[in-house]
C-alpha cells in the first residue's frame, strides 16, 4: 500500500461492491472492515500508521542532516484537545512549567500530549498517546497558588516521535499529520449539526460561535472538530476521535456517539 488514501479507495470500493449485492454498510464501517482485512485493530490506527509510513522516509532523509522538529512540551492527565478550539490549561507539574518558560521565550508553541493513565506523574512516550496537537500560547497567568494558567489555541494534529524529560522539563519530537484534501460530504454535515443542536441542549452546552456558522462550514473535519471539543466523552474515545484522520470518518463517528448519549 502506497499511502493513506489507497486504504479509503480499498474501502469505498467494498462498499460498492457489497451495494450490487443488496449489502449496504456505512462509509465508517468499510473504513473498520478494511482494516482487519490489512491486520490493524480499528480505522483509527490503521490511517496512522499508514499517514507516518508514508512521512517516515522523508523524515529519515531529513534526519541524515537534522533533527526532526522538537518543542516543549505538556502532558495533559484528562483533556484531549481539539485544533481549532482554544483551551485554558492548569499547570503544576514544574517540569511542565519548565516546557512553558522555554516555548514563551522561544516561538511560543509546545507539544500538548494526552497521557493514557492519568495517574502517572513522570509520563515518558510509552504512558502518552502516539497522536497529539501543535498548540500557540496566548497568554500565562500565575495564580496565587504558584500554578499556572495557560490559555492556548489549537493549532493541527501531530504524530509524537520522540516525548521525554530532558534536562528538568519535557521535550517532544514531532511530524505532521495531514487529512488530505477536503472532501464533499453536505448531508453529513446537515446531520451532525442537527443531532449535536439536540445533544448541546440536553447536556446544557453553549453552541460554539463560529464563522461561517457551524451549519454553513463545508469541512466535515473542521465540523467535527468544533464538535468533538464540546461533547462529553471518556478520554479513551475523545482520543480515538483526535486520532481519526479521516474527515468524513471522524464526522460519522462523532455523529453516531452524540446519538448514544444523548
């Protein structure tokens, strides 16, 4: 398999295959079938590994010369956040202060790794997700309490290489992950809106303002996005939609547990 988009044409091509037999399967569930048929647990981490083998031989072509690209960076024990959104963090951990004094004297971003057990208080690569974000830091407020308050803004998706303590503060080294084009997807899209209309107001969530209108964006990834920040999920499955690359899979699967829980 050459890249990511072979595994969703493998897919789509099921899905047709089974419709001339009367079979009708969602576009999410070719996605799961195609990959056990390929020996991976789920979509999730199927497009992953394929989007970081695709990147590995230029990063390792990269590495010959230079060091893939390294940021401060923060464990987070119990969000899993979102690009697009913008989040106030907490912070204690000084090793974690640590990472923020050098990102607001360097380009005034870090590496936001989700850690799988929030109980570990030393997280190193094997205790944090594989899939985290590239976040901006906006402002730092020292509380009274000698924690800190961080307000960020959620920049994109990355792949973690490399996440350690080093020299009394956390460091990770990153590539990018990248969703390809965007694809067309308007009746998904009018669904998702719909049902999360229904689910905000059961959970007594504040729709989120955005331009265009959440109804009006054509991107089902973003739409997701902007959606997956409000739900209230375990962090388990917020991960598992932080982790989906596919747009259109994302959407559906956001889609499918706002109506479980609503």
């Amino acid at each position: 398999m050459r890249s990511f988009r072979d595994a969703k044409t493998m897919a789509q091509t099921l899905r047709d295959s089974l419709t001339g037999k009367a079979v009708t399967i969602s576009h999410s569930e070719s996605l799961e079938l195609v990959s056990k048929m390929l020996g991976a647990a789920d979509w999730n981490t199927l497009s992953a590994l394929i989007q970081a083998s695709r990147q590995e031989p230029a990063a390792s072509a990269a590495q010959q010369t230079e060091r893939l690209p390294s940021y401060p960076a923060m464990p987070l024990r119990d969000l899993v956040p979102f690009p697009t959104a913008i989040y106030p963090l907490f912070v204690g951990r000084q090793k974690t202060m640590q990472a923020l004094d050098q990102a607001f004297h360097r380009q005034r971003e870090m590496v936001l790794a989700v850690q799988k057990d929030s109980a570990v208080d030393e997280p190193g690569l094997d205790d944090i997700y594989d899939v985290g974000v590239l976040a901006g830091l906006i402002e730092l407020y020292p509380q009274s309490d000698g924690t800190l308050k961080v307000l960020t803004q959620i920049y994109r998706r990355v792949m973690i290489r490399r996440f350690l303590a080093e020299t009394g503060t956390y460091v990770a080294d990153i590539t990018d992950l990248s969703e390809g084009p965007i694809p067309a997807a308007p009746e998904l899209i009018e669904q998702a809106v719909a049902r999360f209309k229904i689910y905000a107001k059961a959970w007594a969530i504040q729709l989120p303002q955005t331009h265009p209108p959440l109804e009006q964006i054509r991107d089902p990834g973003r739409v997701a996005d902007i959606i997956c920040a409000q739900v209230k999920l375990p962090i388990r499955d917020k991960q598992g939609l932080l982790a989906t690359l596919d747009p259109v899979a994302r959407l559906e699967r956001v889609h499918a547990l706002m109506q479980m829980t609503s």
